[in-house]
C-alpha cells in the first residue's frame, strides 16, 4: 500500500480521507426504497469518487467571508492579533478580485511518479445555497517541498462563500503526475464488444437488479444493477 505522508504548521489542519457526511452535506439518510428523496450517496459512482481523495477543514475558530461587491472581492473575519509563527496575517489575501489565495503552509509528499491536484470538496456539488468554496484545481509535482498557497475562485456579485470553523473546504487527490494517454476511435470489433457487453446488461438489467427496484418521491425508478455488478468486479480483483 502507498503511503502519501503529511507536515503542516496548524495541527487543526491535518488531512484525511475524505468521508461521506450521512447525515450531512451528503444528504439525508434515508433507505433506498420507495417514497424516498433521491440522496447523492445512493449513486455508488458519486459515492465513490467523493470518497477518493484527502479532505481539509479550516483550521480557524471564526467564519470567513468572502463577498464580490460593486466587482471587488471583499474578504471578512474576525482574526485579531496574529500569532508568531504566522508569515502572513491574515492568511487569505485578494488575487485580482476573481480569485483569493490562502497561504495553507501543507506539505503533502508522494510516492515517486505522483503528485496532489487540489479540487473543490465534494460537498460543492451538493450544496444548494451557493456558499461553499471553490477551489481552483492545480496540480503540484512530488519533488515541490510545501503547498504555500492555495488558489480559490470569488464568489458572483453579491453571493457569499464561507468558511466555517471544522467545515471541509478543500479535496485533494492523488494522481500519476503524466497523463500518458492518447485518444482514439475504437476498432470495430472492440467497439461490438462493448456494444454487446451493453446490450447483455440492459437485457438482464430485471435479473441483476431484482429485489433492489426502488422508485423515489419524484417517480424515479432506481434498482441495484450497477452495484451488484460492482461488488462482482471488486470480489473478483481481489481473488486474481
């Protein structure tokens, strides 16, 4: 197993494996059976890709607001005297009023061949009032010693961002540091393949799913088919 190993100035800052909040920013907890609110966690492929990454909580014990008036980036929070070990006070700053920075002082090394690429948390996409932060996706290469800053996109005019004392602001995910990849069109027997292999899975989809049919308070119909065939491929990968 790879290790990816942390130092950081604010303990309150330390990283972990990002997590699905239930009840929380991930929804309801509500089963998967009739008459429910359709709720992110119950899509296994979101579910999954949120739980990929590395989660940061803003270390601070006020709230920091970010507001765009009249196209100027306005940035409010209670953060008093700055302690000694601090080199920039307050730790956020403006960049050119689209965009701020917050001297994050993380240092995250991985394993030879990969490197971070911070993204929004996953709790942006399931966020209905607007407030939750950007961050602007960046890719930093193992041998750079110190994530210094981190970049964040403003706000619209007139809406707030804000960070909360314990809230996730920030993902992180781990990632080969080249993309050595070429795209392409399918041969055509490749792509029969795959046409068959679709074709075989909507056709058995009431067998595969059976037992698992659920429709929610908005009339969607849901059932298990993509998540049995899940738990058939991970059980699998893990007896070859």
């Amino acid at each position: 197993m790879e290790k990816v190993k942390y130092r950081l100035n604010n303990p309150r800052l330390a990283p972990r494996r990002t997590k699905l909040e239930i009840p929380g920013w991930a929804g309801k907890r509500e089963p998967r059976a009739d008459g429910s609110r359709e709720q992110v966690w119950h899509c296994v492929p979101f579910s999954e890709g949120a739980q990929y990454g590395i989660e940061l909580f803003y270390p601070y014990d006020f709230e920091l607001r970010v507001t765009t008036r009249d196209g100027h980036l306005v940035l409010e929070g209670d953060w008093g005297d700055p302690p000694e070990s601090t080199l920039q006070w307050p730790p956020f700053r403006n960049f050119g009023d689209t965009f701020y920075t917050y001297q994050i002082l993380l240092d995250l090394k991985v394993p030879k061949g990969f490197a971070i690429r911070t993204e929004p948390h996953p709790r942006f996409y399931t966020d209905a009032t607007g407030t939750v932060p950007i961050a602007v996706p960046a890719l930093v290469r193992n041998w750079w010693p110190m994530l210094f800053f981190c970049v964040f996109k403003a706000p619209p005019e007139g809406d707030t961002h804000i960070f909360r004392p314990g809230e996730p602001f920030m993902n992180i995910i781990v990632i080969p540091e080249e993309a050595p990849f070429e795209l392409e069109p399918m041969e055509m027997e490749e792509a029969a393949e795959r046409e068959l292999q679709s074709r075989r899975i909507y056709a058995n989809r009431p067998n595969l799913g059976k037992g698992t049919e659920w429709t929610s308070s908005t009339d969607t119909v849901f059932d298990g088919t993509y998540r049995h065939l899940h738990r058939a491929a991970k059980e699998k990968s893990r007896q070859s």
